[in-house]
C-alpha cells in the first residue's frame, strides 16, 4: 500500500532575517532539561504575561512556540545566540476554505549555547531557561503588539535587544530568585 505524506496543517513562510547554519558539535536537551524547558516557558509566559497585562485572548492574537534543537529547522539553527524568535506568516486551509492566517513566533532555543552557557554562569538550568525564554518572550510581545517591527534595520537592532534585555531584567528582578539574579548580575557584569 502505498501513503502519501500528510500536508501540513499549517503553511509557514520565514519573514525577516533567519540566522544562518553554522557548523559546531551541538548538544540537546535531555528529557530531565526538557521538562526544565516546559516549567520555564510557564513560568515565564506567566511573568511576561503580568508585566505586560496580556490577557489570554491577547496570546491568541500573537501565537507562539517554543522549539529546541531536535526540532529546529536547519535555518534556524545558530552558534551566534541563546535563542532567536523568528516571525513566520501562517495559513490554515481545509480544501479551498482558509481557516486561519496571520504570524506564528517560533522561539528556537539554541541548546547547545544554552547549555555551555548556563555551565559559565553555574547557575541552575531551570533559572537559565527562565531567562531566556522571558527574554524570547519580551521580542514575542513587541512584535506582536506592533511595538517594534520584526523587519528592523541591522543598525537598530542592537538598540532593540539593549531594550529588550532591560525589559527582560526588571521583570525578572521582581521574581526575587537569587539564581536568576545571580545570571542578570553576571550579564551585566560581562557588558560593563
């Protein structure tokens, strides 16, 4: 019997600039990191979420995920960050009927940088994820609420992520986790 592939449920295109594939041995979450990754993205959602007041209905609007290393696409793939949010315009057909369209942020946490990251800053991974993804979620909120445009020029962007980082600190610092402050302190500290 012979099976046709499914066609995907969603039709996805990258808008912006992707980071390229880079060459390197790359480690990936083991299932104990993965379960770290799913309680930091919950706990960061919800902080992010009470910074900003986003209500749920609000996510529906500016939908995301979080993907790791196994999952990645290889354009999504890179050496150069922690993690990158890269916007994707979406449609969702049933035959000619389209059901849904608009963006997709695809949050692709960079294990392997993450990893060996997290081992600099000796602290847990859990916190370190938490950080991360806050900060992946900060990027989320800003395109999806049109506060800054996925498509800015290379020389904004350093402007944007120095914003961002900002964002990402004082809504952490308020969780009051010493770990967490420990990897603000440390960041800080490496760009002073």
């Amino acid at each position: 019997m012979k099976m046709e592939p499914k066609k995907p449920l969603w039709d996805l295109k990258a808008r912006g600039k992707v980071r390229g594939p880079e060459t390197s041995d790359r480690s990936c979450f083991s299932a104990g990191q993965m379960r770290l990754v799913h309680s930091a993205r919950a706990r960061a959602a919800s902080l992010v979420s009470d910074y900003y007041r986003v209500a749920p209905r609000e996510w529906w609007r500016m939908p995301y995920e979080v993907k790791t290393l196994q999952t990645l696409n290889s354009s999504e793939i890179t050496d150069s960050a922690l993690a990158q949010t890269v916007c994707y315009d979406f449609r969702r057909e049933a035959g000619p009927v389209v059901i849904a369209e608009g963006e997709l942020y695809r949050i692709c946490l960079q294990d392997h940088r993450i990893l060996q990251a997290a081992g600099e800053t000796r602290a847990g991974l859990g916190p370190f994820l938490t950080y991360v993804i806050t900060h992946e979620l900060v990027h989320v909120v800003r395109f999806g609420q049109r506060l800054q445009s996925i498509d800015l020029p290379p020389e904004l962007r350093l402007t944007e992520e120095q914003r961002v980082e900002q964002t990402t600190c004082l809504i952490l610092r308020k969780t009051g986790d010493r770990e967490i402050n420990r990897i603000i302190s440390r960041k800080a500290a490496s760009v002073n």
